[in-house]
C-alpha cells in the first residue's frame, strides 16, 4: 500500500515536472493538465498498490463506457415518460463513444505480426460495427429506438475487451483477401444483430398492442407494418453480406474444412439456408409477425455459435 505522504510526493514532483518542459505561455494548462493526470495515477496506484500510468486504451475504454451509459440513461428516461429524445443529441452522444471505442480497439487489436482478435475484443469489434452503422441509418430510417439496447452492448463489450482475461489470443494475417473477408463477417454479423435487436422490439410492440397496454416505451415506435418492413429490410442485407463473405471464405480461406474451422463452416451455411428459408416465405408465403421473428432468431443463433460458439472453446476450454 502507498502512504498519503508519498502519493502526495508522487504526484507533485509529477506536475512539476511536466511544468517545466512546457512553454511557458503553456505553464498554467500544462499544471492543471498534469496534475488531474497525476491525481488519477494516484487514485489507481491506491487500488493497485503502485504507481502506474493510465493507458490510452484504458482512458477511451472508460470513456466510451461512460458515454454509451449517458447516451442510455438520457433515452431511457425520455421514452420512459413517452416523450422523444432529441435525435441530434443521442446520435452525438453515439458518435463521441463509437469514436472512444474504435480508439480503444485499435490499441490492442494492432500488433506488428497481425491483427490480435481474441474472443471479446473481437465481440467489442462487433458491437462498434453494429452501433456505427445504426447511427448511420439513424439519418434514413426511423431505427433510432434500437440504440437503447445497443449502447448498453456497447458499453459491456469494451469494458469485457479492456478487462476480461484473455484467452489463446490467434494472429490474423494481414492479407487482403482475408481482411476482407473478415469486413464482410463483420458486417455480416452486425446486420443480423441489428435485425435481431428489431425484432425482439416488434415482439414487444406486438404484445403490447395486441393486449392494450401500449407503455411509454412503444408510444414512439413506428407503426407496426413499418417496423417488420424495417426487420426485412436489414435481414436482405445482412443475407447478402453473409453470402460474399462465405464466398469470400470460400476463395481465401485455406481449406475451410479444416478441423478448427469445419464447426464454423458447416453452422455459418446453417445459418445462410434458415435465412434463406426465411426470406423466401416472406416473398412467396407472406410470413410475418411470430413466425419471422423465430426465423430470424434462429437463424442468429446458429451464426453466433458458428463464430463465437467455436472461437469460446477453442481459446478458453482447448486453448488452441
């Protein structure tokens, strides 16, 4: 443990440090500056029990958690009371902690050798993909009430990244071909969670009206008919952005087969034919309401074990 007289040593001969190699027409900023960085050093060398510098990944992790909380709460309230949050604060809100957190996952998904995307970084990297492109679609099509469940995602991803322990971290080479198609999983996999969060909102939706006790959450809804179309909107996206990436897959990726990756090949093509299936009964069949929402949320859970499912236990039951 540190005494209060030392932190108090620490942290002055820490500002006046920083004071002197400043400019002095920069001498009153630069104390201020570097005594509140100081001060925050000491507090966590109190938790720790030695003196140690916050890192940058570990300041934007911290400040995109807190920004995505604040986003959360602000909505949150507002729909609670049916009243309708203000778009341009919440999507400001969203921007600054998407920024915070793209900060955070570049800090330690870079590496000399390749891309570092363990388990949770790489669910942190999804998250941020899935809430960019929300906010993105947030300036065409009323979606803005999804943001109340994926903030608070994005809040647990990139705190779990910064301090989940980490498994059997794997290496990911830097070729084109395979960054691209990662990007296209990714993106993938963001459409469908974003699909998902719509249609768990169109159960709600439809519960309540079918029982007559619409709560202040649904009185800003879209219609109903607008929400599924919404639903069918992102799940044709997300099935276009899954079928390149398993051809991408298909092209790049060395032996798709192999032993690590048959789980994920064979649940990833699952996934691809239930929402197929899916889509076809909407087209042909007319399919909505209960029965599309237990289409697409099994198809989504084959797709998560497909990635996730399969790299859980290879990092942290084989750690391969």
């Amino acid at each position: 443990m540190c005494s209060a007289s030392l932190r108090r040593g620490q942290v002055a001969d820490y500002s006046e440090d920083c004071v002197w190699r400043t400019p002095r027409r920069q001498v009153a900023w630069s104390f201020v500056l570097c005594g509140f960085y100081a001060k925050l050093s000491a507090f966590r060398a109190c938790l720790t029990g030695f003196m140690l510098p916050l890192s940058p990944s570990l300041l934007t992790t911290l400040a995109a958690a807190c920004l995505y909380a604040a986003a959360t709460l602000y909505q949150g309230t507002r729909l609670a009371t049916g009243a309708k949050a203000n778009k341009r604060l919440l999507v400001t809100l969203g921007v600054l902690a998407v920024l915070a957190h793209s900060v955070s996952l570049i800090t330690y998904l870079l590496t000399p050798i390749g891309l570092a995307l363990d388990f949770f970084s790489a669910a942190s990297l999804i998250a941020a993909a899935v809430i960019a492109l929300t906010l993105l679609a947030c300036s065409r099509i009323p979606v803005e009430n999804l943001l109340l469940l994926l903030f608070p995602l994005g809040a647990a991803t990139v705190l779990l990244a910064q301090f989940a322990p980490a498994g059997t971290v794997q290496i990911i080479d830097e070729e084109p071909g395979i960054l691209a198609h990662i990007l296209l999983s990714i993106l993938a996999y963001g459409m469908f969670t974003i699909a998902v969060f719509q249609a768990l909102l169109l159960l709600v939706q439809d519960h309540q009206l079918k029982h007559k006790h619409p709560s202040g959450l649904i009185k800003n809804f879209p219609p109903l008919q607008t929400m599924e179309s919404l639903l069918f909107g992102f799940l044709w996206a997300g099935w276009s952005l899954l079928s390149l990436s398993l051809i991408s897959g298909w092209l790049f990726v060395e032996n798709l087969f192999a032993q690590h990756l048959v789980h994920k090949t064979l649940l990833a093509c699952l996934a691809w034919i239930v929402f197929s299936v899916l889509l076809w009964g909407r087209n042909r069949l007319g399919w909505r309401g209960h029965k599309a929402i237990r289409w697409t949320l099994a198809g989504f859970c084959l797709l998560m074990l497909a990635y996730f499912g399969s790299k859980l236990v290879r990092e942290y039951i084989l750690h391969i």
